[in-house]
C-alpha cells in the first residue's frame, strides 16, 4: 500500500484533497480513494478531516517514513548514476536572496560547462524554508550561515568564516569626523571603534538576520545604539545606498567583491571605505547544509567545490581590507 506514496506527501503538504489532486494531475476521486485505501489498509485514520484536514499522529508517523522511503530512492537513484557513468541529472540548491547575484552567475556558467546535462536549479529563500526544504527532500542542499542550524538531521560542510567590516564613504567620513579627515582612514584601516560613530546615520539589515544578530550582540557589549535610519533585507542594496552617502552599513566577507566593484568602476559618488571592526571577534560560518543520510552522485561534489571557490574574495582583496 506504499505504492504512489507521493500521493500522501503531497497530500500531507496541501491539507486539501482538492489542491493536491490538482498538483498531481489526478482527480479528486482517484486521491480520496487512494486515502480511504490506505487507511482501511491500516485501520487507522491518518488525517482528521473536521474541524480542518489535519494529520493525525498516524499521519506524522506515515510522513516521517514516507519521508525516508523517499529519501532512500533518491539516493538509490544518485549511486545508480555514478555506476552508470552517467552525466545526466537534477539538482536542486538553495541560496539566500543576497548572496544570489555574488555566486550564482559564475556558478552556473561554470558547472554547465562541467555537466552540460545536468539541470541545476537554484531556489533563492530564507535559511528557515531551506530547512524545510531539505527536510521535505525538496532541496539537495543550500548555502547559509549556521547559527540557525539545530536540527540533529542535518550536516553541514564551513565553506568560509566570515568577518564584518564597517562600509562608509568619504562623503560620510568628512561629514562626521570634519576635523579629523583624511587621517582618521589611517586610524580606521586598523580597526574602528564604533562608539565613535553613534551620530553617523546607518542602514542596517533586519533583526532576525545573522549579520544583525552579531552586530546587536557586539553593540550591548559595548553599551551602545547606532542611529539606524532604515532596516533592509537585501545588502547589495546597503551598499548602493552607501555609495550614495545616504548611510554607512555593514557586510560581510563574501561581500567584499561587490563593494570592490562598486569602487573599481566609480559607481559612487564617492569612495567607498571598508574598515575592520576593533575588538569584533565573532565571526559568522557560512556553510553548505544538507540531510546527513542524503548521498549525493560525483557531480555534486565538483559542484560544492565551485561554490566554495566562489565564496572567498580573491586574495588581493581579503589583503586590501584584513590588514
């Protein structure tokens, strides 16, 4: 009675006969027959059907297993690859929405040039929904930093340990520190202590974020507050807004590159400065994670090594901002 167990994982998803016939591609009868098969099969009721269609602890117990079985055919399907030799296949790869624009071009051209036969299709989304997606075998695996990580399924693989830098321009440094400029960049290359900057205007990414969760932990040890004028989700836009001298931000190592860019082809009004933070050890892992049972063909281990490749700044600029 196992057969067409998709039928219940989507089922399982929907809450909603109707909604889950439609994804897939059956009609409603065939799907309730098949949901009434099984439970007389079993003797036991898997979902509730009023006051809603909910699962029943049958039911969670019927996922989890469905879940398994699921996961252990595609891992079947992904060694029988290999023993085929064969360069065909699918990947699905999550990555955050910020990060997307840094890695994923240069990704892509390149491991389609390695496998030209192999779909990759990447899912840009939250860390959270990228759990669950992996979870629910609806994701092979995503780049993302760790510190949201607690479920005991999942193993992850450090791609690069990140450190923050203050990102502000020359506009905003001879506005705020008058008297002090151009010296004070010299001071500042070697680390900036950020209770000298509590009147410069920031924008700053939103509370839940890792960067931000850092920065706040880093800020209450200080006893201080930054005048954050605005929060958003996207950094490549922090750093526009810095180029325009609207505030100073924060990034990440990763980030570095576009920022370099930004400066290279004077797409600033005017330049934009990268310090180090003084006293500022945290550093953020940014990691590639996954189901620890998922087995992955040959072609996603060449696909981890461009990632990771693509994750470090070249080493010309890491020099120029970690001095």
């Amino acid at each position: 009675m196992l057969n067409n167990y998709e039928y219940f994982l989507v089922l399982s998803e929907e809450l909603n006969i109707s909604n889950a016939a439609k994804r897939l591609f059956i009609s409603h009868q065939c799907l309730s027959k098949y949901l009434k098969g099984i439970e007389e099969n079993y003797g036991v009721s898997f979902f509730e059907r009023k006051p809603k269609f909910a699962l029943t602890p049958a039911g969670e117990l019927m996922l989890e297993t469905l879940r398994q079985i699921e996961l252990a055919e595609q891992n079947l399907e992904n060694q029988l690859i290999d023993i085929k030799e064969a360069k065909s296949g699918t990947i699905n790869f999550g990555i955050p929405e910020g990060r997307y624009s840094i890695l994923v071009p240069k990704l892509l051209k390149e491991f389609y040039d390695l496998y030209p036969k192999v779909k990759l299709n990447i899912h840009r989304e939250t860390s959270p929904k990228m759990q669950e997606m992996v979870l629910d075998n609806s994701l092979d695996l995503f780049l993302s930093g760790i510190s949201n990580i607690t479920i005991h399924s999942l193993k992850y693989e450090i791609v690069l340990n990140e450190q923050m830098y203050i990102v502000i321009s020359d506009n905003l440094l001879k506005q705020y520190f008058p008297h002090k400029y151009p010296e004070c960049k010299k001071n500042f290359a070697k680390g900036v202590d950020l209770r000298l900057f509590k009147e410069v205007p920031f924008v700053l990414n939103e509370k839940n974020f890792n960067s931000r969760i850092l920065l706040d932990r880093h800020l209450s040890e200080l006893g201080i507050s930054l005048n954050c004028i605005n929060e958003l989700t996207q950094p490549d836009i922090h750093y526009l807004l810095c180029a325009e001298d609207y505030a100073a931000s924060f990034c990440l190592t990763m980030y570095l590159s576009g920022i370099n860019q930004l400066n290279k082809f004077n797409n600033t009004k005017s330049h934009l400065n990268v310090f180090p933070i003084a006293n500022f050890t945290a550093e953020n892992p940014l990691a590639l994670i996954y189901h620890k049972n998922k087995k992955f063909p040959s072609y996603i281990n060449d696909l981890k090594k461009i990632i990771k490749k693509y994750c470090i700044p070249q080493s010309h600029i890491l020099d120029e901002y970690e001095k």
